[in-house]
C-alpha cells in the first residue's frame, strides 16, 4: 500500500499542498541556521508529505467521548493513556512516513526499512511502540528502536509525527472545553503532558506550548512550571550569544530548564514544535550546566 501510495504522490508533485509561507519559512530558517539543515529538510518534507495525504485519511474520533468531559478543577481533560486518538489512523500512517523517508538519500536508510519490515511483518509492533510513547515509558521504546538499529529520537519523532493528524483532529474537538484563563498549572490542560518549549508575547506574558498535543496556556512567569517553585532567588535563565529573543529558564529547586522564545523580538517565529527541533544548541548549554529536560 505504502510503495502504490509513494508512485501516486511523486505524479501529484510536492509543491502545491503545502501553504506557500511554511515553506519559505523553513527555507529561510536553513539558510539562517545550516547546522540544522538535516533536521529542518526532515521536517520539511514531512510536513509536505502530511499535507498530501491528511485529506485522504479520516480521523475517527469518538464523539460521545468529548461531550461526556466533565471538568474538574486542576485535571486535564485526558491523561496520555486515555486520549482518545485515531491509532487505527497513527498505525497507517507510521509504515507510510518511513517508506516516505527511506526513499530519501539519508544514513539510517537501512535503519528504516528494518522498521518498516518490523512493522509489515508484526502489526503488533506499531501498536506497543505507540503505547509505550503515550506511556513514556522510556525504557521499551529504547529497546524496540534498537531492534531495528534506529535511534529512539527519531523513532519517537515518527511516533509523534504519526499521531499528529489524529491529535490536531482532538484539540479541535476540545478546545471550548478549556477555560484557559484559570489553568494555571505546569501541566497541559488537554492532555496532562509536561510544556517543552515557553514563549514571552505581548506584554511579557509567558505561555507554554505542550510536547504532545502543542496546546499553549499561559503560566505565570516567576515560576517554575516543573516544580511550581516561585523563589525569585532560586529562578533564572540565560541568554543564547548566537541569537536575539532565545533563552533558557531554569529552576535551581528541581534543576529542570524550560527553552524560551521571546516573540516581541523574534522576527517570524518558526512553530514552536520546529523551534524547538531547531535549539538544540540551548539543550546542550543546558544540560553542560547541569539542568535536566522534564523527565530525565
Ligand atoms: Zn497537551
Ligand atoms: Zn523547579
């Protein structure tokens, strides 16, 4: 299905279901930072390919579910393991985005198609490495992305990137749920994720955008969204020498970090979920100071 799915695509060409200014963003971002070039061209072409084949796929999702939310004061919506997504949708969709990808010129080709064998030969497969990502269950999904020699980076990319239509499909669906102004929690009120990127917009006012399912809400910015720690003298960040408007919050109670983006100086933002991609130079200064990502 993959391999008649890929000749229909390349007679469709790549250029025209994408918006334009996505594009050229991305285009202008690898320009502006080459060391990413690998990773953004990824994206990049995912993002293209996504967008060819989402009117093609319907995501199910079950309707019942988000009528019968009842809200309760300082609980997401869902936990991980029980948003209700499309995996029958996310199970497809994974075998077509590393057929996708392994047709391109890259050095874990080989790495690839072993998963994608895996995955044609064990339907199971798929769905345990979905549930251990939903589950963050760290230590399965290393294990199975060395059963195919792949790194577990990109094995959860690809998880993620699978279970993207289906997650944007829910948020949709959900978001009048949410009373954004009274979630003051560390934590995403859709899906109980922990925030991976923050950024300042107008006014200074911080928001935090979610790993999983890119939900933003707006958290006070004297305080640490991990540990909720709000002793000025324990709270701090550092600035990136390389680029205006990027810095990285700490906190000295948990030792955890959170990446900002000051949008009042930031000339056209790239999306969060690519800035972060895009910064990993700021983990590392992170982490060389001795500060942890949220679940290290
Ligand atoms: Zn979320
Ligand atoms: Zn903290």
């Amino acid at each position: 299905m993959g391999t008649l799915f890929v000749s229909i695509a390349s007679h469709m060409g790549e250029e025209t279901l994408m918006p334009d200014e996505s594009l050229a963003q991305i285009d202008q971002l690898i320009q502006k930072r080459p060391m990413y070039k690998e990773a953004l061209s990824v994206y990049r072409d995912l993002m293209i390919f996504l967008n060819e084949i989402e009117p093609e796929i319907k995501y199910v999702m079950k309707g019942e579910v988000v009528h019968e939310i009842k809200v309760k004061e300082g609980f997401p919506l869902f936990s991980r393991e029980d948003l209700p997504l499309d995996l029958k949708a996310a199970s497809s969709l994974f075998p077509r985005l590393i057929d996708h990808l392994s047709s391109k010129k890259r050095k874990d080709r080989q790495a690839l198609e072993k998963a994608l064998n895996k995955v044609r030969a064990d339907s199971n497969w798929i769905k345990r490495v979905i549930k251990a990502f939903l589950s963050r269950d760290e230590t399965t999904i290393v294990s199975m992305a060395k059963e195919v020699n792949l790194e577990s980076m990109v094995l959860k990319f690809l998880i993620h990137m699978s279970l993207r239509p289906s997650l944007n499909t829910l948020k949709e669906a959900v978001k009048e749920k949410i009373q954004k102004d009274s979630w003051n929690y560390g934590y995403c009120p859709l899906c109980g994720s922990s925030p991976d990127m923050a950024y300042l917009g107008e006014q200074g006012k911080r928001s935090l955008h979610c790993e999983l399912c890119g939900y933003e809400w707006y958290y006070p910015r004297l305080k640490c969204p991990f540990c909720e720690n709000s002793k000025a003298k324990e709270l701090g960040y550092f600035v990136s020498n390389e680029e205006e408007g990027f810095r990285v919050d700490f906190c000295k109670k948990c030792n955890r970090y959170i990446k900002t983006l000051d949008m009042r100086i930031i000339e056209q933002p790239a999306p969060l979920e690519l800035e972060n991609l895009i910064t990993l130079h700021l983990d590392m200064l992170a982490h060389e100071q001795g500060f942890k990502t949220p679940h290290s």
